[in-house]
C-alpha cells in the first residue's frame, strides 16, 4: 500500500544482501545488545569460550542438522568473512595434480573460479557466459572425470538463475548456497561441502556458515595456518580465534525462525512469492525479464529490466512512496533486482505488484 | 561494593576479549538493531554499498587519522576476522628472499611468527621464551639487517606485558596493536603498518582495524586473492565482500566515545588503574605477579597468581558476589588476568581492588 504520511515505517527492503530480517529476530537482537539473557552483560561482551557461547554454537549445528536433514558426519562450522571461501575452498581441497572442476553460471561462480585459478589447476566444465549467464549452462557429464572437487553455485544472485535439482556425480559435490540456502528443499547428503554467507537467509554480514562431510575433511593434505583450515575449525569447533559471536547468536536466533515451519512449506511460500512477481513481470508492459528460460529462473533473486532506460531510471523513486527499497540490480548489470528470501512476506511482494501496476497506469498515462 | 540482593546489575567484566563496552555505546547499538538513524531499516539490514555505510566508512577513518595524528598516507582498513593478519600481513609483504623479522614477546608473537614461516623466511630477532615471556626481551639493534619488515606485538595480552616506547628501525615496522590501540599515546608515524582485532578497545569481535602505509602498500608484488590482499582492501575502501557492517558501525561507535578525550588523558587513566592494582597485587599476601620487572608491565592486561591452588580456585568464585566476572587467565598460563581496556572505569578497579582486600580478611580470619 502507498503510505499516506510521513511515518517512520519499516521499509520493504528487497535488497539481495544484507537483506531484510523479521522484525520479532531484529528485536530478540536488539535486546540481547542490552543484555543477554539475563547475564548482565551484552551479546557483544560474552565470553566466547564460555557456556552460553557453547550453548549458542551446539544449537546452532544442532537446527542447521535438522534443517538439513543430516547427521554428525558432518560438520557444522562458523568461519568469519564472506568470500574468503573462494581462496580456503581450494587450499583445503584441492589434490595435488588433480584438477578441481567449477561450473561457470554467474558472476559470483566466475569469481570462485579466478580465486581457484591462483591455487592450482582449475577446469571449467560447463559456462553459459557466453549468454550472458541469463540462462543456465548444460550441467556436464562428469563420469569419467578425476577432479579433485566439483564446485557450482545453486543460486546465482546477481543473475536470477538458480539450480532446483540436486545434481548426482561421483566426485566431492561443493556448493556456494549463499543465496538460497534453507529457502528450498534440497538433498543436503549429496554434498560434501556446502557453504553460504549469512546476511542473505541466515542473519547479518560477517560470517559464513560452512557444512563439511568427514569423508572430504579427512582428505585435507596441505599444510594451512589454523584460520584457513577446515580441519582446524572443527578441531577448535569454530573457536579458532575470538568468533564473531554477535554474528553467529543473530545466525542462531534465524535459525530458529526458520525451522518453525519445514524447508517444504518454506520451499513452497518462496515458490508463490515468486510466481506472483515473474507474472506482473510478464504482464506488466514495462518490464522484461531476460531469463527467458523458466527453468532456470531463481525464486530467490529475481532479475529484470525496464524497457527503457526513463523505467530503469523511475521506478525506484517511484517506489519509494511505498516504503519499498533495495530494488537495483547488481552495479555489474544494472536494471532491477528483486531478493525474495524467507523473511520477505508475501505482503511486500504484493505490494511490490500494487506498484509496478500504478507505475505501469501513471506513465502509459502520461505518455498518452 | 559487595551486590545486596539478587538484583540484575551490569557485571565488572575484566575479560581479556570479548571485553566490556560502555553502556551508552551499547544502548546505541541495540536502537540501531531496531532502526538505524530513522531509516525504517536495522543497521543489519543497510547496504554496504549505500551513501549510510560510506558515511560511516569515512567518519570511522577520520577518528582513527585524528586519534593516531597521520595523514592520508596512511589507509585505514577494516578487514573480516581476526587471526587473519597472521596470514595475510607475510603474503603481502614478505621480499623474494628477504626474510621477514620478528620479535617473539608472548603467545600472540609466537602464534604470527608460526603464520610467517608458512609463508616464507622468518628470522626471530629476539626473544623472552626461556623467561616464559614474564619479561620483554631487548630489543634488537636492526641498524644492519636486511629485512622485508619487522613484526611485534605492543602488548603482550596472555603474559601481561607491554612496549610502551615506540621502537625506531629502518626497516618496515609492523605492529600487532591489538590489546592495546587507543589505550596509550604512540607515535604512530614510526610505523608502516598497525593493526587491531576489535574486541578488545574498539567494539565487538568480527573486525579488524589495519592501517597501513602508503609506501609499505605499493611495494607488495605478489599476486594474491582480493580478500587476502591489502592493495585490494585499499582499492575497494573496505568492501572486497559484503562486510560486516554492524562490526564496523560498532567500531564507529567506540571511536566517537574514545575520541571524547586525547590519548594523553586516557593514557593517564589507564596508568592510574593499574598503578592501583599492581599496588594491591604487591601489598595482598594472597597474590603476586610473576611480571618482576615493573618497565615490563602491561597497563591493559594484569596478570597474577594466587599464592596456593586454593586461592587461584577460590578467588573467582568470591568475586562473583561483587558483580566481577572475566579475571581467570588465559587457558594456557593459568592463574589471573585483568583486563583495564578504556570502558573499565576507575570504580569498577576500585571494586576488585575491594574484593582482593576482603578475601585476604576472610581468608587469614579462617586460618587464625
């Protein structure tokens, strides 16, 4: 709804990262900045070896498991930063003389790659770069391949595509799930890696939640300072340093929301909200999406254009007299970005509609 | 004052990091956790690519430039994580065959050097080992060496030690600032690059401050990750990845309230704080510190020792009554550790001094 008056109001923040959160975890955090539980201290004063901090971390691996549906051979960790997965992924993982294989499905794939490429032997088995990454690349037939790991991206942000099915191969499956993690339903035990940063569907900037299967873990040959070895961060279970405790308790408190319902009805929810945009987006006379291939469209992050660039130029003013904002696309792509994750309610969405349709009615009257 | 009833009051947290913050910059960051500067959005959920985040950015520069006195030839970052500068500082600026220096004064030394020789030619200069780091060692004549830069660490917080004297070499001098930074005045123009993980004078764990000088920036040559690499940071001012904003914005925070005085004044504060507790440490008969040598003694972190086991079980358990948490010592030293960062206030030292005195009464009155 078009808000009426000056009232300081809770923006529809559509922005892919950092994103929105309930507003029932941002006041659970508000308050534990204040005091935690009772402890007369701050969150940001807790000790971070001791009992509350353990408690914190053992519930936390302990919804991420069920959330997951996976059981103690796997490792639940907390590693601070974002990116720097792309330069610990290979260090830890790649076999010497054995080539790690990436699929190239977007900006954030493309740049997993180019830190892997500093590393050791990198190869590129399937790319739809040359698309523009619009859509997705064929996913290749890896049978006879020996490669040390095989990395993907489950959902591209800065493109809106995003892989639904679970691929099946016989190497170490790695996946980036920073955008779409616990959004949808997945075969978590097909993975033996999988990572995502916290500030999309897990929480605030700072941390990065990665999941390790034993098998792949004990597999760790190269010598790494503790900081960027997997293997150090389960043996010290993720207290390799001080960690930023603030960001993984704000993890926790979402990990909570979240497994209030399961990763079907989530999965469900997420799949209505984004049904209802891609048809205004179709409907709409304004607006395109370049995705044109449905199966590869993302439900999480969805990516589209104005017709011309007077749209692009005024919609997001035009949307700002409803509260709504974060709708730019990447700066490498420009046009309109879209981020659906769990914590945007369906109501923003539909609000989201009610102004592509009144922007759509003022500008074809103007025009005519 | 001994605490009457079970009422929940703020704890006297000595803890060496995550340490105690002032209350009003506390109660600040929680109304930002709700909404940040009437924005209709929590600090969490700001872009960090926004004109907000910029602004917060630079105001945090410009205090750090003021407080230390340097121009803009120094950079100031602010980098995920903590350790990680063990790593990154030898990958960036480690010479082809010129070793790195190193002064090896406590456990936080010895860990960075253990980072460096990972990384490449690593010659210890000096070191305080054999005395258990209860003492700083001499440092070095370096008029004559070849090296790509020498390492310390200003305040060693596992032991209890300090430099307070800002060393004058002709080669790159790199300090680790951690437990001390903003507690003391330096000249920091002697230095090419200082660091400091936050949680200690700065705000909440999950940030690290780097500055970093100019010359020192240009010179590395080595072709490294963006995450991992200070020419990067500089480059993208801070935002390689989505940082953690609510770290830095904490960080920010802190500044404004340590920037309230000069470092002058705040020097002289710390110094009467632990002027006052290694007073009573030498007058109670119950403790003592192993730091004999008084130019050695840190200002930021106190460590002691009771006289028995039954002291060093006892005393922590008797503090809980006045509130006072956080004064065991480090796992790998045992005994006490009391950390006097800027937001302990004189009061807070005034009561532990009070609960050292009542338990040696209570302690001698059982005896007799």
């Amino acid at each position: 709804m078009k808000k009426d008056s000056k009232t300081v109001s809770r923006k529809l923040n559509f922005g892919a990262g950092p994103a929105m959160l309930p507003e029932e975890v941002l006041m659970q955090v508000s308050e534990a900045v204040r005091d935690y539980a009772g402890t007369g201290m701050s969150i940001l004063e807790l000790p971070h070896r001791g009992k509350y901090f353990r408690d914190i971390l053992d519930e936390a691996a302990s919804l991420v498991r069920s959330l997951c549906a996976i059981d103690s051979s796997y490792h639940v960790l907390w590693i601070p930063g974002g990116r720097l997965q792309f330069a610990m992924i290979p260090q830890n993982f790649m076999l010497p003389d054995v080539p790690a294989g990436y699929i190239d499905s977007g900006h954030w794939s493309a740049q997993a790659i180019s830190y892997a490429q500093l590393y050791g032997m990198t190869e590129v088995l399937a790319s739809s770069q040359e698309k523009q990454y619009h859509q997705l690349p064929i996913w290749p037939d890896t049978h006879h391949k020996n490669l040390s790991y095989l990395h993907f991206t489950t959902n591209n942000t800065v493109e809106g595509t995003q892989w639904k099915e679970d691929p099946q191969t016989s190497v170490p499956l790695i996946a980036d799930m920073s955008s779409d993690i616990f959004s949808c339903t997945r075969d978590f035990s097909r993975y033996s890696f999988f990572y995502a940063v916290a500030q999309k569907n897990i929480g605030a900037a700072g941390i990065t939640l990665a999941v390790v299967h034993d098998d792949l873990l004990k597999r760790t040959i190269q010598k790494l300072p503790p900081i960027l070895s997997y293997q150090a961060y389960v043996q010290h279970k993720s207290v390799v340093n001080t960690p930023p405790v603030f960001a993984i308790y704000t993890a926790l408190l979402m990990l909570r929301w979240t497994s209030r319902q399961t990763l079907k009805q989530i999965d469900l929810q997420n799949e209505e909200k984004a049904k209802m945009l891609y048809a205004e987006i179709e409907r709409n006379t304004l607006f395109y999406t370049q995705v044109e291939d449905e199966a590869s469209r993302s439900r999480m992050n969805i990516c589209f254009r104005g017709i011309n660039p007077q749209v692009e130029h005024n919609f997001p003013t035009f949307c700002a007299a409803y509260d709504i904002t974060g709708i730019s696309g990447h700066r490498s792509v420009g046009g309109f970005r879209v981020s659906l994750y769990n914590a945007i309610p369906i109501q923003a969405v539909k609000t989201l509609i009610e102004a592509m349709k009144d922007f759509e009615t003022e500008f074809l009257n103007k025009k005519s």
